[in-house]
C-alpha cells in the first residue's frame, strides 16, 4: 500500500550579488553549519510567498523568487524526519537594499564566490545546490 509523503517543507534562498558572490548564513541551533537563508513552510502558504517571507525574517530583505535550482526530499537528523527541500535562485526586490539580520537565527554571514563556499561546513543537500547553481552560472 502507498503512503504519502507527510512532513516539513524547507524552502532556501539563493542570493547573490552583482560580483556573484553568494549569500551564506550560520545559525548557532544547527551546531555551526552554514547554509543558505530560507526556513519552513507555513501550512495554507504558498511555497514563494513563504521563501519570502524566511528572507525578511531572518535577514530583513525583500526578494522575488526567479526559478528552481534543485528539490529533493532530505533526512533532518537532529529532528529524526524526513523533508522537502527545495532551493530557489531570488534576487533584491530593491538593489540598493541591505542586510539586516536576526540574531536569534543568523549568526553570521559570509558572502562566498565558487571556490570559497567549498571551504565552508555546509548540509550536505545545500552544497550539492550550490554546486548546480555554480556549474549552471558557468
């Protein structure tokens, strides 16, 4: 008998900036492992306007979704359960906007070209989206 998927959606953003340099963020709760900024899915939410909403949230802009850069259902082990994980390209609604972070989710941001992201502690999931993002810009 089939079963359902049942649980969490994550959406992440993928920011970057004219140089094409990438947005990384840290949060102290996930043991220190960078990511890309993003977060949970609201029930009666749409996926965009969720994605949104996680990037005003946790870094104070404002952003329009422009395409799908990878989704794949992942293992959250510190939560023991399984997700969706889908990863956005975004770009400033504003481009003269800038970054306010909050503390309580965001410990400390990087902003990474193609090389250095390699050198950062990454869920192993965003790395591979990074990845296709990164061969995709090529």
């Amino acid at each position: 008998m089939e079963q359902h998927f049942s649980g969490n959606v994550a959406l992440k953003a993928i920011l970057a900036r004219e140089d094409g340099r990438v947005l990384l963020t840290r949060d102290e709760r996930d043991g220190g492992l960078w990511e890309i900024p993003g977060g949970r899915m609201n029930v009666g939410e749409r996926p965009e306007a969720a994605l949104m909403r996680e990037m005003r949230e946790e870094v104070g802009v404002e952003v329009f979704v422009t395409s799908i850069i990878y989704a794949d259902t992942i293992f959250h082990v510190s939560e023991c359960e399984t997700m969706m994980l889908v990863v956005y390209e975004v770009a400033l609604s504003s481009p003269i906007s800038s970054l306010t972070c909050d503390v309580r989710e965001v410990a400390e941001i990087a902003w990474v070209n193609e090389t250095e992201y390699q050198r950062y502690t990454l869920f192993e999931p965003l790395k591979k989206a990074l990845d296709i993002y990164f061969e995709k810009r090529r």
